[in-house]
C-alpha cells in the first residue's frame, strides 16, 4: 500500500511540476495575446494612451522603409512619449512630451531645457499634446518668436471632494527668450472643454499662410467601442436635438489672439464662430497642400472606417451619423453602406452653412492614423514632392499617397482605386515605413527632409528621426 501511495504521489508530482512547465510558457503567451486583442479593441488604438509591452528576450525591429534609395537616421531619443514638434529653425526643434508637460529645445540633436514645464492632466489621452511656432518657415531663430501650445489641465474644485476635479483644454501663446532658453509672458488665448473626457482630445496645431492658428478638439468620448450615449452630444456631431456646439468635434480656427477669423463660417456666436469643420470623432493631423492651399486631416474611426479627408470651409465629416463609407446606427454600429444620394442620413447643416463630404480614403480595420503633412520639397526623390504622407499608430506604418491632376483626390489604383482599404487588398503601394512605433507627428524640416516623432518603441523611449537619401 504504501508503495502504491509513494507512486500514486510522484506521479502527481510528475504531474504538477508539468502543469508548472507548461503554465510558465501557456499564461505568458496567453497575457500576451489578450494584451494585443485588448489593444486591437481600444477605440483608436488609444494612440496616446497606449502601453506597447514585449518580452525581454524578443528583439524589437527598428524602424524600415520600402524604398531602398533612402534610410532612416537617429535625431535624439529618450524622450517620455513625445506628441509634437516645431522647427525654430535649421536644425532647432521644440520637443513637447506629453506626459510629463515637458518641453525641449533640440539643438543640432543636443538636447536642451526644458524651457517651461505645465501641469498637464495625462489620463489616456489628455496631456501636452500641439505645438506651433509663428514664423517656423524663417531660417533664423529669433528672440521673441511665438510659440502656442496646446495641453489638458485639470484643477481640484473648492470645497468639493479631493476626486472633484475641473478640466479644460488650453492653447497659450508664449514668448521665446532665447537668452535663458525659455518660454515666457503666457497669454491664455483659447479656453476650451475637456468633458466628458479623458479620450479624443485631438491635438494637432497648425498655422496657414495667413497665421491664423488651426487646432484639431475630437468628441471627448471615452475610448470604450460603442458607449452608450453620454448626454454630452451636439449639434457638432450631428445630433439633430443636441446641445449647442462647445469647441468639441471639429477643427477650429482662430487667430492668433484666439479670436474668430471674421465672422465665423457655420454662425456668428462663440464658440460656432471658431468651427472650420465639424463632425469629427478624432484628428491626429492636419496640413496643408502647398499648391493648392486646401487643408486636409485624418480622422480615427471606432474600430472601422479610419478616414483621410480634403477639408474645406464648413466642412461636415459625418460623425456620428456616418463614418468611412459606413451609415451607423444608434450604438454607433455599421449599419450598410452610406449613399449620400438616398438622403437616408439627416445631418446637421447650420442652416446650409457646412456640407458632408465623402472622405477621400477610408481603412475598414483601423490603423490609427495620426499625423498628415505634404513633401513640399524634392529632397527624397521628384517622385515625393508635394505628395501626403500619412502616419500611424499600428506599426509604426507611415502611408504615402499621390494625388490626382486638380490635387482634391487621391491618384490610387488597382484594389485601392475605390478608395478604401480591406485586410485582404495589398496595401504595399502605400505603405512607405513601418517600425517607427506609435508615429505622433511628421514634419517636413527646413533641410527638406522628413522628420519622424516616435512617440513609443516597445520598451524603447520615444524619439525623433530623420529621413534621408543612402548615401552614394
């Protein structure tokens, strides 16, 4: 019997330290693959609020591009999730971390400061999020430049529990005191709400040829997939019996005193004056077509249809009533294919004032897309120069479109010539890089070259490349 025990005893020894083999590599594997279908079901990506993880022992590849003429060079890195950059000049970068409030001066890569520190909020994907500098396109830096961020603060409210918080989303105006290496004289030009929050804050500055200042504010809905309604909705996402627009869900335009461009382009009172256009869950990127001057955006979608759109005055981008090529239904789900002809959608138009447009590239699964900038410049290759360039947060993928010949569409072919992107269509035609982890800005530097913000490597610190032609 007890020979019996003793054997009966070791098996299950023998049996448990197997369940211990096999629990040690089954439960990591397991964490792992729940982490990326979490990720894959955050509305957005959660782009700025994202945690990419990976093992120790795997090897991260670095970032690669699809054109064997040009490479990718480091600028600086270690940086805590970095969300935007300016050019004060020919290599002289502001740096704006998005957590820490931080922002950096990049001199010829050395880094430098910060010149000033804000007490931003950096739930999911609040924090310091766009900066612009008036006059960036000037070789020289000159003191006294002005330079407008744009970053979430939150307050506790008095006599309110400790939890009680009051947040808005900022833009100030500063001052460059290249003396000290400062931002200083800060002047509160735009005051904007940051409720129901913490999700699609939006973020993007950027000026026109005029300087009025552009800045892109998403619906601050919570980045759970098909919410229920909040209450929070307007008549800026087309709710048809919502509450009068409040600066969220569009692309605002303001002067650089914060003040409507004339009388406002969807109505004459504040806060409607400022809206360009409306409509939009989420931007990441605007810019500008330097032949053309027409604004363009992209815009995150829920899940499905992540768009690339030609934004003109009063532009209407369809949410929440439609999104990509897709009619939703009440819990913001597909419910058929949108055909503008069948009047099927109501939307809200401000009295004829804005128009819905179709968006001129849509993702059916998301990519995240972030930022947007045109090449105006022949430095990579004629081939590029004043072509779109599209970044994002899958991958670290950066897109590159050509245009048509009037330059209001994109010039696309084969299974992308009907302007949406599927999982099973080879999207190798647009795809210029991948690897560059969560791409949170591009820029086109005063050298002509393209700059790259990462915002998050794996376990690498965020960073700021440059890209270039091999070396001959």
């Amino acid at each position: 019997m007890l020979y019996v025990m003793t054997k009966k005893l070791q098996e299950l020894e023998d049996l448990k330290q197997s369940y211990q083999k096999i629990t040690s590599i089954a439960i990591p594997l397991l964490l792992i693959s729940l982490s990326c279908l979490l990720a894959l079901s955050w509305s957005d990506f959660d782009v700025y609020g994202q945690n990419q993880t990976m093992s120790q022992n795997q090897t991260i590849p670095g970032p690669s591009l699809t054109d064997p003429d040009l490479r990718v060079e480091s600028v600086a890195s270690d940086f805590d999730f970095p969300t935007s950059i300016a050019f004060l000049a020919k290599n002289d970068i502001l740096l704006l971390e998005k957590n820490t409030g931080n922002v950096f001066r990049l001199i010829n890569g050395n880094i430098t400061g910060p010149l000033i520190h804000v007490n931003v909020s950096s739930k999911d994907e609040r924090g310091l999020l766009g900066v612009a500098v008036a006059g960036q396109e000037t070789e020289d830096s000159k003191d006294g430049s002005l330079v407008f961020l744009y970053y979430t603060e939150c307050t506790k409210v008095k006599g309110q529990p400790k939890s009680s918080q009051s947040c808005a989303n900022y833009i100030y105006k500063y001052k460059l005191d290249t003396k000290n290496n400062t931002l200083v004289e800060p002047q509160l030009i735009l005051n904007l709400t940051a409720s129901p929050g913490p999700s699609h804050n939006g973020g993007a500055l950027q000026m026109d040829k005029k300087k009025n200042l552009y800045v892109t504010v998403g619906d601050l809905q919570s980045t759970k997939f098909n919410q229920n309604k909040t209450g929070f909705d307007t008549k800026a996402q087309n709710i048809i019996n919502g509450t009068a627009p409040d600066g969220r869900a569009g692309i605002l335009r303001v002067t650089q005193d914060g003040k409507p461009v004339g009388k406002g382009i969807l109505g004459d009172g504040y806060p409607l004056n400022l809206y360009y256009a409306y409509g939009i869950k989420n931007s990441f990127g605007i810019g500008f077509d330097p032949v053309t001057n027409k604004l363009w955006d992209t815009e995150n979608g829920p899940q499905f249809g992540d768009e690339v759109n030609l934004v003109k005055r009063g532009f209407n981008s369809g949410w929440e009533k439609v999104q990509g090529i897709w009619k939703l239904n009440q819990t913001r789900e597909k419910e058929g294919v949108f055909k503008d002809s069948n009047k099927a959608v109501e939307f809200v138009d401000f009295n004829g004032k804005g128009s819905y447009s179709n968006p001129e590239f849509v993702w059916d699964k998301p990519v995240a897309p972030t930022a947007l900038i045109f090449l105006n410049s022949d430095k990579l290759g004629k081939q590029y120069k004043n072509d779109i360039f599209v970044g994002s947060a899958k991958k670290g993928t950066i897109f590159h479109f050509d245009l048509n010949d009037d330059r209001d569409s994109l010039d696309l072919s084969g299974d992308l010539a009907d302007l949406v992107y599927s999982k099973k269509e080879d999207s190798s035609k647009i795809v210029f890089g991948e690897n560059f982890g969560v791409v949170t800005d591009l820029k086109v530097g005063p050298d002509g070259y393209l700059y790259v913000v990462s915002g998050s490597r794996g376990s690498d610190e965020g960073a700021v490349y440059r890209i270039v032609p091999n070396l001959k």
